[in-house]
C-alpha cells in the first residue's frame, strides 16, 4: 500500500478548515484516497491567536469526513 504526504495553504479570505473538509470528502467519495493523519503545521514565529492544539488538530478515519 502507497502513502503520500500532501501539503496545502488557503488562499486569503477562504475558510481553512471548512475548504479542508471539502477537499477531504472530495478525495474519499471521488478518488477513494482516505485520510489518515491530518496536522496543522504553525507559522513561523510560533503559534497564532486561536490556534488548536496538536492533539486536538487531527481527523480521525471515520465516514463523516
């Protein structure tokens, strides 16, 4: 079985986590490719205001994503 790493930046003005989302059901309806591990990389400079934490941050293999 192959895994690939995949790395995404929103564009300005997009909802980050609801285009993730999206993106997500997108490629297991469609494409049958399934997440198992998604993490939220902080900028430079440290954590930003509102930022979850990195336990909270992952999305679990289940089929609602």
């Amino acid at each position: 079985m192959n895994d690939f790493l995949l790395r995404l930046r929103p564009k300005k003005n997009v909802s980050a986590i609801h285009a993730l989302r999206r993106g997500l059901k997108y490629l297991l309806r469609s494409c049958g490719l399934r997440a198992v591990s998604v993490e939220e990389i902080p900028p430079k400079g440290g954590l930003r205001a509102g930022a979850l934490s990195p336990a909270s941050q992952c999305v679990k293999e289940s089929s609602d994503v």
